[in-house]
C-alpha cells in the first residue's frame, strides 16, 4: 500500500534499545537524557541525589540530575545474571526477581533522600 505510516514504539527508546543505538536518526542516549531533563523541569523534587536503576536509566537520571543540579550517584547494582523482570507473569514474580536482581549501595544511598 502506498499509505504506509510510520510508527515508533516508546518503550524502544525508554527501555529496549541500547544507548548507543540510532532509531530514526535519533540517539538512544541523547533521546532518554532529554527525557530526564524534561522529568526535572516537570517534575522538581526535594532530594540529596539521584540514583539510576541500572542499566536502562542511566542516561535519563544524568540529564535529571543535570536539570536538577542534584549529584548522580550510583546507589543501586545491578545482578547481571537476572533477565528482564517485568515481562514475569505475576507482579509477585515480578517483586521477587526485583529483589534479586537490584542491590543498595547502602553507604550511597543510606539516609539520603533519593
């Protein structure tokens, strides 16, 4: 057909894609980073720092914490051997493999508002 229209999934740019991917001539990088400087400016809040939950956020909490003016820490680790949690069939599962799968850096995070 000759009207074909053109789609973009979001979630390829908040979560599937990687950072150094290119979708439609635009950075997954550059894309989530504004993202984030868009959520500080919409979105302000009272806090010590801001924490990526790793790895799909890391570019999104550096343009917060940028629009912010609030330091980027690295307060979460996260367990490499533990696939992708939210497609889990119950949020049960979903909790479960959450808790395995993100660590605290308690001497990052412990006490701050974050």
């Amino acid at each position: 057909t000759d009207r074909t229209q053109l789609a973009i999934c979001s979630m390829e740019f908040i979560y599937f894609a990687r950072p150094d991917s290119n979708i439609y001539g635009v950075n997954v990088h550059s894309a989530r980073k504004r993202m984030g400087a868009r959520l500080a400016q919409e979105s302000p809040v009272d806090a010590d720092m801001v924490i990526a939950v790793p790895n799909s956020s890391l570019s999104a909490a550096s343009g917060y914490s940028e629009q912010a003016h609030l330091p980027n820490e690295m307060g979460l680790i996260k367990n490499q051997y533990v696939a992708r949690t939210f497609i889990q069939p119950t949020q049960e599962l979903r909790e479960q493999g959450v808790r395995m799968k993100l660590a605290a850096v308690r001497g990052v995070v412990s006490g701050k508002r974050v």
